[in-house]
C-alpha cells in the first residue's frame, strides 16, 4: 500500500486531492451516493461512502450526515418511519445497489484513466475494493494488500 508524507516534494498530493474531489462529488452530486467524506490522507485517496438508500434524506441531501428537514414536519417524520423506509428502500436498493455498484466502479475507472500516475494511490484505500477488480491493481482481500495488475 502507497503510503506517501507531505516532506515527499516530488509526489503529486494536488492530484490525489483532485482525484479524490472527483469521485466524491461526482458520486454524490450525479448519482446520489451518500457519500460522507472525500479527502488525500498519506497520499491516498479516501471516500467514504456507503451504497443504495435508507431513508428520503439519502435522495434529497445525499451525503449530508444531520436531517435537513424542519423537525415535526412531514418530511421528517417520513424520513424517520422505520416501516416505510424498510419496506419502500428495500424493495428500491434492489435496483439502487446494482447500479450504485456500476457506477462506483466506473466513476473509479474514469479516475485511474485521468491519474494513470496515481493509480495505487487511488485504488488502495477503496471502501469496496472487490468492485475494482481489473484496473490496474489487485486487492488481496485476505492480506489486505494490493499488487500490480
């Protein structure tokens, strides 16, 4: 795994930011990911994230971790109806999830083909790793390390 500090004057910590930027908000903003964070940390790549929805909150302010609705307003008591978002989001994530997965993984692939310099640092701290088989690095799932592909 890459690891890189900020006293490595040659390595390219604006790229990782930028990458990192990239797929964080393209996620989040086009595809309504909840997305919790994206940042560069020891010259990696690190989005947080999690795939398909739970709530109306995940659709509206995907990413946002505090509702954004008016307390004891319609939306929020929607929002926090545990048998509507059980029954409504479970039945929706089966086709959120797939698509969720396709678009992570492609959105990744976009990133690695416009960083091709970056490509371990991109791929190596990936919150689903097993979706980004074939792009240039594997995951060793069982080590938990990556090797040239």
């Amino acid at each position: 795994m890459p690891y890189h500090n900020w006293s490595d004057k040659e390595f390219d910590f604006k790229g990782i930011s930028d990458a990192a930027e990239f797929i964080g908000n393209t996620l989040r903003k086009y595809y309504r990911v909840s997305v919790r964070q994206h940042k560069e940390k020891y010259g990696q790549v690190r989005v947080y994230l999690s795939l398909g929805w739970s709530s109306i909150h995940d659709i509206t302010h995907a990413g946002y971790y505090h509702t954004q609705y008016t307390k004891d307003g319609f939306w929020y008591n929607l929002n926090y109806n545990t048998t509507f978002n059980s029954i409504v989001f479970g039945a929706l994530n089966l086709v959120m999830i797939p698509f969720h997965k396709v678009v992570y993984r492609w959105i990744y692939k976009r990133a690695v083909r416009r960083w091709p310099h970056l490509t371990a640092e991109i791929l190596c701290s990936a919150d689903y790793p097993e979706l980004l088989t074939g792009l240039g690095y594997e995951h060793n799932l069982k080590a938990g390390q990556w090797r040239e592909f």
